[in-house]
C-alpha cells in the first residue's frame, strides 16, 4: 500500500511539475543571477523548464558565487524534473567588452535565441547626501554606471538579438519603488532607477503596436524592500555609519540586519519586506501570455509603499 501511494504521490509531482512548464525549452538571459531576486527568478524559470544563462561579475564569492549558483539551480529536484537547466557567464556589464563576450556566447551556444531576459544586475550604491556621494560617480560603486548604463547596455543586445531572430520575447528590467518615489538617502540610486524607468518604457513603447514584428514586450517591476544582500547590508550605514560595502557581509541572522529591518518595515503597508521568490513571481507571470497586455510601464511590487 505504501509503494502505491508513494507511486501516486510521484505521479501527481511529475504531473503538477509538468503543467507548470510555461517556459520549456526556452532560452532565458538572467543578468546579476548569482544572489538575490536574480537567483530566484532564474530557479523558477528553471523549475518551469527553461534553459538559463546566468551572468554576474561574481564579485563577492564568499557569501554566493556563479559555480554555486548553477549548481544549486540544476541540482533542485524540481528543476531535473521539469528538464530545466542553467550555466553560467562570467561578465562586469559595466564593461563593453563584458556585454560583448555575453552575447557573443549567446550567439555562439544558443543560436542567438533569446525569448526573454531579466536585467537584475545592480548595486545599492553609496548613502547620503548628493554632495558626499557625488564623488562615488564613475567607480566601481556608481549605480549610474552599474545599474542604468549596464541595463541599457544589456537591453540593446537584448533587443537586437530578438529582433535578428524574429523573436516574440520579453525583456523585464528590475527597477525599484526608489525608481518612482524619491529618495533623500540614495540620491545616485534612486538616479539610476528612475532613467531605467524611462528606458524601459521608452523602449517598450518603441514596440507596442502589436502589428510590428516581431512583438517585444519591455516591462520594468519596481520591487519594494527586499530580503537580498543588497538591502540587508544597507544596516552597515544605518547601524554602522558605514557605506553598505565597507561593513562586514550581512546575512539574515545578523543582528544588525534584524535591527535595521524592524525600521524598514515601519514604512510597508502590508508590515514586512518581500522574499526574492515573491518578486521572481511577478517577472514570471509578466513573462507569460496572461500579460500579453503589460509593456512600456513599470509594475509595482512594493508591498503597498506607493501607496501611502
């Protein structure tokens, strides 16, 4: 009796698994996948059968790391069922030559077929008033640099290579709620949410008509403060006093993590950050033809703040 139950229980997982398999078989480009809200999208999108490439420039491979990444991806139960499978490519998109490489290997292992992307690389960037963090511009920590001037990067090739092979896909660029409502903290970051805002719109304007072909959907989510290594060691400023990478790593036992979240989630309306999957969710479902209807806007994943 037990063997037929287990046999069943298989049955009704392998079953479930497969009626969940929106995106099987499809090649799916998720930049800054190594930790966070990128992670956690290109896990579902395996976990739905998708062929993922992860890129980061694997900056921190003590705390999570491309190798680890992948591994974890392609070792989860779910995603051997579903026949989903992820590799990685190593790229600084900040770099020309980086964004090059990318997608010299996308057209060189895949095809050139890309039928979505998800641009999650990024960086928190220096805290404080604008005249104390202007002379952060142009280094390694400028979210100018890294967060807009990449995606914008990332999305021209994106657009190209769909546009090359025909291709009906879409592109989702992680903003943030700090990308619509302004920030007195984070003057550079909140910069660069608000010009990828106009990008995405811009470019998902370029190619609303649905009579131009191919249809390229361009959707930016604007998530709301989230569990992720980028927020957690924002506490190394607010506790601290030190800028969020000067700090030591926060993980989510740290105490000044769980000090620091307490006053974020005074401003949630819904009384609590998000949890990556939660945010992998939403690009999921923007993602598939239920939202056939969603491009050149920015969606809201804020747990209510734009509200208030």
């Amino acid at each position: 009796m037990k063997s037929i139950v287990a046999v069943i229980a298989v049955a009704l997982f392998v079953a479930c698994v497969n009626a969940d398999s929106r995106f099987e078989g499809k090649n799916v480009l998720v930049t800054g996948g190594s930790s966070g809200i990128g992670y956690a999208t290109a896990l579902k999108f395996a976990q739905e059968g998708a062929n993922v490439i992860i890129a980061a420039r694997d900056s921190n491979p003590t705390h999570y790391s491309l190798d680890a990444a992948v591994k974890k991806i392609n070792d989860d139960a779910t995603v051997k069922i579903a026949g989903g499978k992820c590799r990685s490519v190593k790229a600084d998109l900040t770099k020309p030559d980086d964004v090059k490489k990318l997608f010299d290997d996308i057209v060189a292992n895949e095809k050139g077929l890309l039928h979505y992307a998800v641009n999650s690389a990024g960086i928190s960037g220096p805290i404080g008033k604008v005249g104390d963090t202007n002379k952060y511009t142009g280094t390694v920590n400028d979210p100018i640099l890294n967060n807009y001037y990449a995606t914008l990067r990332s999305v021209t090739e994106e657009e190209n290579l769909m546009m090359t092979n025909n291709i009906d896909g879409v592109i989702i660029n992680l903003v943030s709620y700090l990308g619509i409502i302004p920030s007195k903290d984070v003057p550079l970051y909140a910069a660069s949410k608000f010009a990828t805002v106009g990008l995405s719109n811009s470019v998902g304007l370029l190619h609303a008509p649905n009579t131009t072909q191919p249809y390229i959907r361009v959707v930016g989510v604007a998530p709301g403060p989230t569990n992720t290594p980028h927020l957690r060691n924002m506490a190394n400023y607010f506790v601290y006093g030190k800028q969020p990478w000067e700090g030591e790593f926060q993980t989510e036992d740290s105490k000044a993590w769980k000090d620091y979240e307490v006053n974020v989630t005074k401003n949630i309306p819904m009384g609590r950050v998000a949890k990556p999957d939660e945010i992998a969710n939403t690009i999921l479902w923007l993602c598939t033809e239920d939202a056939v209807h969603i491009s050149a806007t920015t969606v809201m994943a804020d747990g209510g703040i734009w509200a208030v």
